[in-house]
C-alpha cells in the first residue's frame, strides 16, 4: 500500500483578488498586483529567511484551495472556449490528481510585523488567503528556457482589450489599487466562453465590486460599488 503524504502548510499568501475572478491567468502578466505571504509557526523564525533577499524571484508552491477534490483524465481550458478537452497534465488546470499550483513572483522586500516575517511580492496568480506549501528562489540560469515550445496555450497579449474606464470611477479606489485593476481588466478576465455583450460582470477587488461589461474588443466599466453599498 502507498503511503499517504499530508503537506505542511508553513503560511498564506494575500492580495486584492478575493476569487479566482479577474486574477491573472499567469503568473507575471500583471506586474503590479501585490501581495503578501505571512507564516505559520514554527515558520515565523527568521532562520528560514537567511539569505532569501539575495533573490530578485521566488517560486511559490501552493494548494488550489477552492478546487473539487479528485480530477478526470482530461479537463476543458477555458481559453479553448471550455469545450475542447486537454489532457490534465498538458493543462495548468486547478482540477488535479493533487491540488498543487506554482507561480514565479518578484520579491520586492523581507519585513517583520510583530517579528514575524513577510514578503512582499509582485506578479502573483494567486486569490486571497490561498494557502502556501514551499517557497523556493527562482534561479534565472536554470529556471529560464527562451526557446520552450508554449504549445496551445495562447501567448499573453494577443487577446488584450481596450478599457474605458471613466475618471470619476476610478477615483473611488486608492491611487495604489488603479493600475494593478487596468492591467488585469486589459488581459480579459472572462473566461474563453463567455462572450455576450450584453451581460454585466461583476469583479470583487480590494473591496470594491468592479462591474463591466464587454463589447467589440472594449471593456468598459459601468459602476464599482464601495464596501459601504
């Protein structure tokens, strides 16, 4: 009989995406988006940390929290329209043998709150409060191949949207907030199938609700609803 490998979670990652909606689809499209990993005990002891700001990138190997248990054979990409089917293992796909995910974010600083470290990351395709397993640097001379094939997956920017997003609206976020939102809203956070015009999306985001909708390569944002309704 197998044995059965329980994984330590040693902390948490968080960010200004609450759901998987609108989160960018990789990581590294979005630069801007920010966020923290704080740490579990016995975690929090510097010790872990040595060395670790060294290191422009750091890989986060973390777990699909809000997936189904258990995965098929084959799963439907969303960016093939959610009805072509791909091998599980030629798919980043969350649904998985085990609920594993991996992501390449920048390290902007190592701080401590109360004495307990955070990073401070950039790039990530992470939702708030997902759960982190191992961090591990990222080594450009290994971890780089300029040449790999990226098979079907469909290469960032081909699909960007033009987004108009009127002044007044973006106003009602924190200066900070703005960028991170256009990026994501420019990368088209609706899945491959989705396309009726007439519908209005609503986008969680560091608090507010981002509702939008979609026409002819536009994206505009019709309201954001603050946390006070």
């Amino acid at each position: 009989m197998k044995k059965k490998t329980e994984l330590q979670i040693i902390g948490t990652y968080h960010c200004d995406f609450p759901t998987k909606f609108g989160l960018p689809r990789q990581s590294g499209l979005v630069s801007r988006v920010r966020g923290t990993v704080t740490f579990e005990p016995p975690f929090c002891d510097r010790n872990y940390f040595r060395g670790i700001e060294s290191y422009s990138h750091l890989w986060l190997l973390w777990q699909f929290s809000e997936a189904k248990e258990g995965a098929g054979a084959t799963v439907r990409p969303p960016k093939l329209g959610g009805n072509e089917r791909r091998g599980v293992f030629a798919t980043r796909s969350p649904f998985r043998p085990n609920r594993i995910g991996l992501s390449a974010v920048e390290l902007e600083s190592l701080a401590f709150s109360g004495g307990a470290p955070v990073l401070h990351v950039r790039g990530g395709d992470l939702m708030d409060g997902t759960p982190i397993f191992d961090i591990k640097p990222y080594l450009p001379y290994a971890d780089a191949v300029p040449d790999a094939s990226g098979g079907f997956a469909v290469p960032a920017g081909e699909a960007e949207l033009l987004v108009e997003f009127p002044a007044a609206l973006q106003e009602m976020l924190p200066p900070e907030k703005r960028e991170a939102l256009l990026e994501a809203l420019r990368l088209d956070p609706r899945p491959g199938y989705q396309a009726d015009e007439r519908r209005v999306y609503r986008l969680p985001y560091a608090g507010f609700e981002i509702a939008f909708t979609v026409a002819d390569g536009i994206l505009t944002v019709r309201e954001i609803l603050s946390p006070d309704g």
